[in-house]
C-alpha cells in the first residue's frame, strides 16, 4: 500500500508537467490547426539555455547557487521567448495556410537548429546543475517506508497547476479568451467582425512559448540536466498527450495529458521499465485514432 502511494505521489509532478505542456500546445494548436513538434523543441531549448548560463555565471563569475540560477532562468525565457515569437511570426504564420507536410517539414528543420545550437553552445557536453531543495515533506508514514515528495518536486507542481489554472481562467473569462476561441474557430468570420486573426494568432503563439519555456526551466530544475535530444522525444509526446483530452479545448487537453502521467508512473512502478516508452506511445497513437474516428462518426 505505501509503495503505491509513492508511486501515486511521484505521478504528481509529472501530471503537472504534462498538464502544463499540453494546455499551452492546445493554445497554439487552436490557431495553427496543425501539428508542431517545434513546441517540445521550445521546452528543451530553454532548459539547456539555463544550463549554459547557469554554469557560465557560477563557474566564470563565481555568482553564489541562488544568483546563478536567477541568471540561467532569465536568460532561458528572453532566448526561448524571442526564438518562439519569431518562429511564429516568421516562418508559422505564414505556413499554416499551406500544406499541413509543410509546417511539419519546417518544425523539424527548426528542431533541429535550436537543438544544434544548444550542444554547439555547450561543446556537446552533458551540464548538470547541483542538487538544491532536495529535502523532503513526508505525507504518510508505515513505519520505515515513508511517503515523500521534495521541496523542489512540490513547487514544481504548484507552479505549474498554477499555470494551467490561470490559464484557463483567462480563456474563460476574459475578452481575449473570446476572440481567442472566435478566431479559432472561424478565423476568416473572426476578420469580418474587425479581429485581427494574424495578431490572435501570434499572441497565442508566443503564449504557448512562454509556458514551454517555463515548463523546461522547471523540470531542468527537477531533473537537474535537459538531454540534447529531448526536443524530439518531447515534441513527438507533448503532440500525441494533448490529443488524450482532445485538442478543442486546452483544459481537457491538460486533464487527459495528467492521467497519462499517472498510468506512466504506474507502468515504471510495476511493468518491464525497458517497454514504458513503447507501450506509453502505442496508447497515444491508438487513443489519437479513436479520437479522430469519433469526430468523423460525429
């Protein structure tokens, strides 16, 4: 019983994670309609950025753990938030109206330059930043087993469902959630009623890049490292976990990405490990066809 509450608490974090990834994801994918792995791309990007910068400010300017984060994490949003914003504006937004082979031919082409530059920039090694609020909060006691998450872990989580809370209450509530949900769903009936879809589109773009960034801070936090492939791996999952709760709406798309967290923890807990990946992508392709026959049969 206390081994599977421990795994039930170590699925938390990794909820989170994913929630938050693919509520920003459905935010992108509700003005692109088409599907992107430059969003993964984004996540790792901004992680090996505060990597280097971490490093390059705790080694070369001998900046204490604290100050030298705070450099790392600064420098990730304003490079990852710029390379999101111009990819949106400069190569997206003029390719959404083409062929949907064409923006995935080009978000692999993008993929591909940040994740070049980033080992380049690093000299292909491997940065791992110091362990730091790694103790821990203890939820359940059965004698020696005790069921615990860190500091680190916990904060993780309720920035991040913090995110995806104030997230959708402003695609809710607010002005811009409306002419978010009008464009996407007529962009061109959106323009006769005086929206301009191209600037919806870009905010809702460089929206989705901000909370890819600041999810790839936090797990590089976690994690300690951001590996030089990970663009792939993620943009290939954060595509496929939206699509559990379906891409029409960000909050569903969260809700479905989380449970998948869940089922995947308990995999790694009780299954072969070496078969987690392929089992956990053969359940999203098959749970994406499900979908998409569902909203052909409707």
């Amino acid at each position: 019983m206390a081994y599977l509450l421990q795994q039930l608490a170590n699925a938390v974090p990794l909820a989170a994670l994913y929630a938050a990834l693919a509520f920003g994801y459905a935010v992108a994918f509700g003005v692109t309609k088409r599907a992107d792995i430059t969003y993964g791309a984004i996540f790792a990007f901004a992680g090996q950025i505060l990597l280097l910068f971490t490093e390059l400010a705790y080694v070369k300017f001998w900046l204490v753990l604290p100050a030298a984060l705070a450099v790392g994490a600064g420098a990730a949003i304003v490079y990852s938030l710029a390379a999101g914003i111009w990819i949106g504006r400069s190569i997206m937004l003029p390719l959404v109206s083409k062929s949907p082979n064409t923006v995935i031919v080009a978000a692999l082409g993008i993929m591909i330059v940040l994740m070049e530059t980033a080992r380049l920039a690093a000299d292909t090694r491997a940065i791992w930043l110091p362990p730091f609020l790694n103790g821990t909060v203890v939820f359940w006691s059965d004698g020696p087993f005790k069921v615990t998450l860190t500091y680190i872990q916990l904060i993780d989580t309720v920035l991040m469902a913090a995110m995806v809370a104030v997230g959708a209450l402003i695609l809710r509530r607010t002005a811009w959630g409306r002419i978010w949900r009008a464009v996407t769903d007529d962009p061109l009936a959106a323009e006769l009623c005086g929206t301009s879809a191209d600037r919806v589109f870009l905010v809702a773009y460089a929206a989705a890049a901000l909370v890819a960034t600041i999810c790839g801070i936090l797990a590089t936090f976690y994690y300690g490292s951001m590996d030089f492939g990970a663009g792939l791996m993620f943009g290939l999952k954060v595509l496929l976990i939206s699509a559990v709760g379906g891409y029409s709406d960000p909050l569903r798309s969260a809700g479905g990405a989380a449970g998948l967290a869940v089922v995947e923890t308990l995999w790694g807990a009780y299954g072969p490990f070496v078969w987690r990946d392929l089992v956990i992508f053969s359940l999203l392709v098959l749970l994406l066809v499900m979908s998409r026959r569902e909203r052909v049969v409707l």
